[in-house]
C-alpha cells in the first residue's frame, strides 16, 4: 500500500471508517451495535480510534517481515 495519510471519520450512518486523506472509500469500516455503543457511554469513536491504531501497527509490522500465511480456514479469536 502506498504511503499516504490516513483518516478516521464517522459516516453519515454512524459507522467509523478508515480512509486515505485524499479518498472518500473507506479501508476499514467499524459498525458499533447500539448496545456496544451504550455500554461504551458514547466513547466508541476514542475505541474505534484505538483499534484502527493497532490493526495500521500490526498491518505495518506484517509488511516489515513479509508475512505469508495459507489460504485455508482460520480460527480467529
């Protein structure tokens, strides 16, 4: 991915997304359930900000070391 500047913006939906700076479609999207957002007490932005920070670390990292992994079925927990 090319470097650019990334974004964090809140959709006319609700929806959280990341973007590059000078594109209107989203890389990332994060849709809170209204119960998620409840129990958030309306701080699901600063949480979507917090996991958009670690997957952009972690997806940096994987490219550092040239990360493979199979095509098969993965477990994700």
């Amino acid at each position: 991915m090319p470097t650019s500047f990334l974004e964090i913006v809140e959709l006319p939906d609700g929806r959280i997304a990341l973007r590059r700076a000078e594109d209107e479609e989203s890389l990332v999207v994060l849709d809170f359930s209204v119960e998620a957002k409840a129990f958030l007490q309306g701080q699901h932005v600063e949480v979507a900000k917090a996991m958009f920070n670690v997957g952009v670390q972690m997806a940096g990292h994987l490219a550092e070391n040239n990360f493979q992994h199979d095509e098969g079925p993965r477990v994700l927990h």
